[in-house]
C-alpha cells in the first residue's frame, strides 16, 4: 500500500466507518472487521468495508459453484441477510463477500 492509501485507511476507521483485514481460515479467505487500532501493512491486507446492495435476498435457494453442474448438489436456503452477513441453512459460513464468491442462486 503507498502512504497515502495508508493515510485514508487509517481515516476511514477514524471517521467509524468498517475497516476489514483478510484473513485465512482453512483455505477460506474471509474480511474480518478490524477490531483494534493496530495495523499490520507488511503482512496484512485491509480495506474499507464496501457498502452495495446484498446479492441474495431471503428466500434465495444457493448451490456452491464448484458443484453447480453436479445431479445431488447441497442447497442452502438464505434465511436472513444483513449488511456483512448471511445466515444461510445448514451453513456456518456467514461472510458476505464469502458467501458472494463461492455461491450462486
């Protein structure tokens, strides 16, 4: 990151908008909320939290993408949607841009 991406990263979490950091959980990127004032930019990836309109909506029937074109896939019913998250059925994935990236309606 240059300085100045620097700077308006660490004035966006000033002014209390969501500042987020990937993070890896196994083998599953994910955006965190950063939590703490403290940062990392030799190692750590951040971003401020895009705000755009949700997806999926409720209701919604999803199927992982990489068993799109399978006889039996796995469907995941959305239950509910919020700004950052998904609550899916049967699912313990709830990360917005996750969820948004390996599923199709």
């Amino acid at each position: 990151m240059t300085l100045e991406e620097k700077i308006k990263l660490i004035t966006s979490y000033h002014n209390k908008e969501t500042v987020e950091r990937l993070y890896e959980y196994d083998g599953i990127e994910m955006w965190q909320p950063v939590g703490l004032d403290a940062w990392d930019f030799e190692t750590g990836q951040y971003r401020v939290k895009p705000n755009s309109t949700p997806k999926f909506k409720a209701g919604d029937v999803l199927v992982c993408k990489t068993a799109e074109n399978m006889i039996n896939p796995s469907l995941f019913l959305v239950k509910n949607v919020s700004n950052d998250e998904y609550v899916l059925e049967n699912s313990t994935i709830t990360d917005r841009g996750t969820i948004e990236s390996m599923f199709v309606s």
